[in-house]
C-alpha cells in the first residue's frame, strides 16, 4: 500500500531535550516536506527536499533542522525543544512538482508533539 | 504575510444543498491551486485542482473556479453529504520561473458541516 508514516503518532517531552519525527514513504517521490498545523493558522511548511541532499527552508523554519539521505526517509529534527513548538505535525511526499494535477502530495496521519 | 486566506472559519450547510468554500491569495507567481480535505486524525487528502491557464476544473461533486483577476478561487460541492463534513484546505503553488518553487502555501482552512 502506497503510504507516508510518520513515527511516533503521539510525543510528549520538555523543553531542550532533542527529538526527532520521522518520516518515510513508499512510492518513489522525489519531493517531501514537513509542515505543522496549528488552530487559525493552517498548515504551514517547515522544510523541503526536491530530491536526495537538496533541503530548502519552507515558512517556518526556525527551531528544526532536516537532513534528506536517502528518498525515503526525510527526518524533521528538533536540536532544542520549545512549548512554541507544541504543534500538530505532517509530512508529505509527491513527484518532482507539488502543484502539479499529476502530483498531488501525499500526507501521513501525523504527529501530535507537545512540549512542556 | 498570509499569501492565501480563506476568511470563513466554518460553514454549515444542509444535506443536498450547495457547499460553497472560498479563498482569496495575494501571490501573482501562483500558478496551481489545489484543494485538500482532512478528517479528524487524518492527514489532508488531494481533493481537487486547478491551473491558473483554466478557470474551471470539475471531478463528480465538486468542481473548482479560479478568478485570476480577483486572486479567488473557490470550491463548490453539489450536493452536499454529510460524509463531506471535515476541514477544507486550499493551497497554491508557484511555477517553475518562480523564487519559491517546490514550496506549496496553504489556507488556515475552513470547517465544513453538512447537517442530515
């Protein structure tokens, strides 16, 4: 079955312990980024990767890192948590062009972190 | 800057009726918009979309229309089900002449209710 899981589903820990999301998918794509949601702001895009060791900052960078080794896997980091970042998290994978009626992105089922 | 806006947080309709969801952006490089839906525990599923050399894109139910010259697209389903009840994101994208291509910009959403 064609997926994109993120792990863990659930994360509860405390301000400045390092964590790390992770995230893989299965259908070959090139394309895959992270973004958080949170209440009246929508999703917003974290990171980006257009393809293996190419990462671009999407809107809301600061506080995560994200390395891109491998297609599958793209990895969101966080060095230092804050409560700020208590957020909803998703990643997502498509082919080369996200917009594109050929390739419309893929969403895992998400990652609800909490930060104390 | 929130560069694409839906305005309504939510929207309540009857079952059989038309469920009409707008957005607004201010980004003239956009070039493909895209809608999404999410479920509770979800991840936003592709629902729909549309490029900016159409103004009109239509599959089943739901069919959306693009204004370049007013930056507003929107979503019409018809007829509304309840099974259609959840959070609608709109999204758009630059082209590829575009400084941020590869990043795609999301909407704060709009949650639909559709009442038996």
């Amino acid at each position: 079955e064609a997926q994109v899981t993120q792990n863990p589903r659930y994360l509860i820990t405390v301000t400045g312990k390092k964590l790390t999301v992770t995230c893989s998918q299965n259908m070959n794509h090139e394309y895959m980024s992270w973004y958080r949601q949170d209440p009246g702001l929508g999703l917003r895009q974290i990171y980006y990767s257009m393809n293996v060791e190419v990462t671009d900052k999407g809107d809301v960078p600061e506080g995560y890192k994200v390395s891109r080794k491998e297609k599958r896997n793209f990895p969101l980091i966080l060095e230092s948590p804050s409560p700020n970042q208590t957020s909803l998290y998703f990643c997502a994978s498509s082919l080369p062009r996200p917009g594109a009626i050929y390739s419309p992105l893929h969403f895992g089922n998400g990652t609800r972190l909490t930060v104390t | 800057d929130q560069q694409v806006k839906q305005n309504s947080p939510s929207l309540s309709v009857q079952e059989g009726r038309i469920s009409i969801l707008n957005c607004d952006y201010t980004n003239s490089m956009f070039d493909y918009f895209l809608w999404y839906k999410k479920y509770p525990a979800e991840g936003p599923t592709f629902l729909i979309s549309i490029s900016s050399i159409k103004d009109k894109n239509e599959d089943g139910r739901f069919t959306v229309f693009l204004n370049k010259s007013a930056k507003h697209l929107s979503l019409h389903i018809v007829p509304s089900q309840p099974g259609d009840s959840a959070v609608y994101f709109c999204a758009a994208s630059e082209g590829a002449g575009g400084t941020s291509y590869g990043k795609l910009t999301f909407g704060q959403g709009t949650i639909l209710t559709v009442h038996p």
